[in-house]
C-alpha cells in the first residue's frame, strides 16, 4: 500500500505575501517551502504521494498549485480554495478542473476557523457553494475549530451527497489536556458516513516546546474510536508542523499513536483513507 500524506502546504513569499506569518511565533517558517523542500522532507519518512492544501483564500495560489501538481510524481492532489458564496461558483470549479493540473483538483477548502460567525457553514449561501461542490465531484475539507463543530455536524447532515474531511481533528486544545466538549461533538459528526478526518496538525495544539505522545494520545484515540481507522487519514500539516517538531517527529508520533492498529488498519490511516475519500488515481507505492 502506497503511503500518502494527506495535508501538506507549499508557498514562495516573493510570489505571493503571506501576512498570517508576520508574526513573532511563526518566524521559524517565514520562508519558502517548494516542491524541492517537499521531496528532501518525504523521502526518508518514505511518504508515495501527498495532498497539497491551500493556504490562502486566492484563486490565484488554486491556479498554481494546480500547474505545481502538473508536473509532480509526489503531489497525488490539490485541495484549492474557490469562494463559495459566489454566483458563478459552479464555472469556476469547472475552470479549475480543465487548466493543466486540474485533474489533480480533489477538493476544496476555505479557513471556516477564521470566520467570526460560529454558523457561517449554516448559510444559505455557503450551502450552494457546497451544493456545487458535490455536483462537480469535489470532496470539501473541513478547517473548523471546537466551537464551530454543531455548525459542522449541520452541514454534514443537509448534504449527505457530498464527502467532507476534517482537518487536524477540528483543533482540540490539546496544549491544555481539556476534551470537552470537543470530545462529544466529534463523536457526533463521526456518526454521518459522509466525513472522515485527518489525523493531523495535533503537535501544533499542544505545547510545542515540550509535547509527549501522551499528550496527543486522547485525541488520536478519540478520533480512531469515533470514526475507525477506515475514515482517519494521516497528514503532516508540513511545513506548519516545523513550529512543533520535524517532519520525521510528526511521522513517528503518529507511527506511535497508531502501533495498537492491525496492519490493515494501519495501511487505511497510511494511504488507504486518502484514496478512497480523494478518489485518488493509483499512487506507486516505494521500496520497504
């Protein structure tokens, strides 16, 4: 079985300003990270092919992420931003998936977590968006924070027809070891067939000088629990995950969380999930 990384960004400042890295705790990644930096960080980690997430709410970064894909081995798909809430939403995703590259769309995603209004997936608007999504055969990730989770488990129920992943388990406050009501609502969501999750970005909510397996233990649990291994994908959240710990750490920890899995169970959270929730072509699965 092929191995894939699920969630992984890619950007050059000079090519498009990243102001969300302005500050002080993120200067460790104020930099570029290419397709090169990817390779140098997935090879020894033995990672077949990734996911390639949006950073920004700019066409423009879907555009050439989607020309970066073109020519890629290792980038198996593109999760690009669209903005939903506009009329021609539908003409644009069909553009997006006619440009070179744009076979590799698989999904879309907007930063939801930014949103002020806790119930913004409950609009009218935003719900056509989504609409339009299912009907362009689009998978929709999920980048919600713990209160926004009853919007989540909403959304999820009015449409059955279209398949959301979570991102980075919804962001529980792991830094502070607290899992209500986080917990509860995820069981919830996890009980709609239509969404997976992402085992990522977890070292990122902990304390990131000084996390242990422990401290990201509850929630992996909770989340293999909830949703079972066949629906929980793994993601390096790379190069954000450098804030916490390297790309090699990020692997192991969830080599870690996993080890009480079967080897087929442990094959889905590996590339098996991202498959099928992705409706990835076959990726070549490298040397043991």
């Amino acid at each position: 079985m092929p191995r894939i990384d699920a969630h992984h960004h890619l950007w050059k400042l000079g090519d498009r300003p990243q102001g969300w890295l302005d500050g002080p705790d993120t200067a460790a990644i104020r930099r570029d990270f290419t397709l090169t930096d990817l390779r140098a960080a997935t090879t020894a980690a033995r990672i077949d092919g990734t996911i390639l997430v949006q950073v920004l709410p700019d066409l423009d970064e879907t555009w050439d992420f989607l020309t970066l894909a073109a020519g890629s081995d290792l980038v198996a798909g593109v999760i690009g931003w669209a903005d939903l809430t506009a009329g021609p939403i539908a003409d644009v995703l069909d553009a997006l998936g006619s440009v070179t590259g744009g076979d590799k769309l698989v999904g879309i995603r907007h930063l939801v977590q930014a949103e002020p209004d806790p119930a913004w997936l409950n609009r009218p608007d935003v719900r056509r968006g989504l609409s339009a999504v299912a009907e362009a055969g689009l998978v929709y990730d999920l980048l919600t924070v713990p209160h926004q989770l009853p919007a989540a488990i909403d959304t999820v129920r009015a449409l059955p027809e279209l398949t959301f992943v979570l991102d980075h388990l919804s962001k529980p406050p792991i830094a502070s070891g607290q899992t209500e009501p986080w917990a509860s609502r995820l069981r919830e969501l996890a009980a709609e067939p239509n969404v997976y999750c992402k085992l990522s970005g977890m070292v990122t909510e902990a304390d990131r000088a000084r996390w242990r397996i422990a401290d990201l233990r509850p929630y992996a649990d909770t989340v293999l629990e909830a949703f079972g291994p066949s629906r929980v994908m793994f993601g390096s959240d790379w190069p954000v995950c450098l804030l916490a710990g390297t790309y090699d750490e990020v692997c192991d920890a969830a080599e870690s969380l996993t080890a009480h899995l079967s080897s087929d169970e442990r094959a889905d959270v590996f590339g098996g999930t991202a498959a099928r929730a992705y409706w990835l072509p076959a990726v070549p699965a490298g040397p043991e």
